[in-house]
C-alpha cells in the first residue's frame, strides 16, 4: 500500500506571505494544500490597516485554497472580523490562540486566551450560538508561559465542532526560540477529538524524517519559515526528488517573478529593494555562504546592483 500523501500548509507570517507571495508560489510551486493569510485585526479602536482588508479580498486569493485568520480579544472583535470574513466568502476561519507578540498578547489576544480558558469557553460558546456560515478551525501554541496550559484548553475545545486544530508546541514566552517539543504534541493528539497539524521548527527534510520517527502516524503539517528558507521544501517533504541545481533553478524563477510582481505592486524602489532584503534573510539559507549572500545584497544600494548581486549569488554561490 502506498504512503498517505503528507498534507502540508503555509503558515502566516506577517510582512511575507502576503497575496503576492502566495499567488507567485502557488505558480512556481507544488505541495500546499492550504495557504493561511496573516491575520485580521484591529489596531486602534475599529481601525484595521488597509493592507490587511486587502490580503483577505476574494480577488486577491481567487486561485488558491486560502484561510483567514483572526486575531481578537473579546467577543465583539470576534463578531466584526468573522462577519468581514463571512462576507467575503470565506468557508473556513482559524482563529489565532498562538500569536506570541506582547503587542497581541497585552492586548489578550493570541496566546494570552490560553492563560483564560474560562473566558475562552464563554466566547466560543456565544461564537457558535451565532451559527455563522463558515467552518472554524484553530491555531495555539502548548500555553503562554507554562507549556500545560493546553490541557484546559483541548478540554473546551472539544465542546466544538471545529475543523481542526493548528497545535506548536512551545509557550508564547519562548518566541521561536529553543525547540518545538514533539512530545507535547504527542500528548496533545490523546486528549483532542479534534484533527492535530504539527507546527513548528521543519525547517529541513531531515528535520522532517525526526519528527515522523516520533510521530509515525502523523500526515498533517504547517511549516512557515522553513518555506521561506527553501520554497521547494514541501514538494520534497512529499518525496518528490530535488537535485541542488534543479532546487536553485527554480529558486531564481520564483525569486524573479516575485521581484516583477512587487514592482509592479510597490512604489519606489527603495520599497522595492526592502522588500526584498527582508526575503534574502531567509533564501540566503538556500545557499553555502548565506552570510556572504546576506552581505551582496544588503550592500546593493539601487535596483541596478541589487539584480547584479543576484546574478552572482545564483552563478557562484
């Protein structure tokens, strides 16, 4: 019998998988069976940034399979940003129990609803009561500060009838910092009636074959900054061989069309070449002298040796 095929999605990271990203790796790339947008929120009172709005438009994801996300603090915001959503024909909402930024979690968003699973009891409670028409599924780290807080958390979120739960198994207070803990997963998937997609720290296929010793059974997965680091990765997660001249070919071919893309979309070419330096922090990794790769572009002052430094990063590195 035949491997079941690894189900792979795209994690949201604010400031690089925007629609522009994902409609070009979409193009470029295979092995995504679900894209997660950046979540909406607000930032003062009832103001959200108009290029959040704009990553949730209906044309602005039309050919992939896309997932809003939200990212609240009590049952009002909740019920705007799910009603933005619905409108806008979404079929499914992840709600964000993991953002681990102080800006979300002082504010009680994110992370901070696993310190209050009480509270989180009452909103989802007055949430589905609503019966809005939309699936909803969630994404939450193993706890704020104490990586137990989970415990209480699946407990509730069992209750509901959810389309599946993102679970990374660290504490908001870590960041990304030490390890994911797959164990914390493993304990995870014995006291949710929920699906369970692992998240955090596959960064590489090797990493990858690790956590499919630990967890054999497992075929659900989110990966975020792996991806950036290596946009082929999920095509090879799923077995699909890869030489290093062929991974770096199409490398460039995203990396080109990303640049035309954010030409097109972004004003000026300081802009332009910011955006970009921001990309080369991770598809340096793709290469032997990442630090040296870091370096030529960083140094690239205008568009004109910004595209000299690429060409020889791709040529000689």
């Amino acid at each position: 019998m035949a491997p079941k095929p690894e189900i792979i999605y795209q994690a949201p990271l604010q400031g690089f998988t925007d629609f522009t990203y994902r409609n070009v790796y979409q193009e470029v790339y295979d092995g995504i069976s679900k894209y997660f947008i950046p979540y909406l929120s607000y930032i003062r009172g009832k103001e959200i940034k108009k290029s959040l709005l704009k990553e949730i438009l209906p044309e602005n994801n039309k050919a992939l399979p896309a997932v809003p996300q939200v990212l609240f603090s009590d049952t009002t915001e909740l019920f705007e940003l799910v009603s933005i959503l619905v409108d806008n024909g979404y079929n499914e909402i992840n709600l964000n129990l993991g953002c681990p930024y102080p800006m979300a979690t002082n504010r009680g968003r994110g992370a901070a609803w696993l310190e209050k699973p009480e509270d989180l009891n009452e909103t989802l409670q007055q949430l589905f009561a609503k019966e809005f028409p939309t699936k909803f599924s969630v994404k939450m780290r193993a706890g704020m500060k104490n990586n137990q807080e989970f415990k209480p958390v699946l407990e509730i979120l069992n209750q509901f009838s959810l389309e599946e739960i993102i679970f990374h198994p660290r504490t908001a207070n870590q960041m990304y910092d030490g390890k994911a803990d797959p164990s914390l997963f493993a304990e995870a998937l014995s006291l949710t009636k929920h699906p369970l997609v692992y998240n955090g720290d596959i960064f590489s296929v090797t990493d990858f074959q690790v956590l499919k010793t630990i967890l054999p059974q497992q075929n659900s997965w989110m990966t975020g900054r792996g991806l950036l680091m290596d946009p082929s990765l999920a095509m090879r997660l799923n077995g699909e061989e890869m030489e290093a001249k062929q991974r770096k070919l199409k490398l460039k071919e995203f990396h080109d069309r990303l640049f035309l893309e954010y030409s097109d979309r972004l004003q000026g070419s300081g802009h332009l070449l910011t955006k970009m330096t921001q990309f080369w922090s991770y598809f340096c990794e793709s290469f032997e002298n990442p630090h040296k790769a870091m370096k030529l572009v960083k140094k690239s002052g205008n568009v004109l040796k910004y595209n000299a430094a690429v060409v020889e990063i791709f040529r000689n590195f």
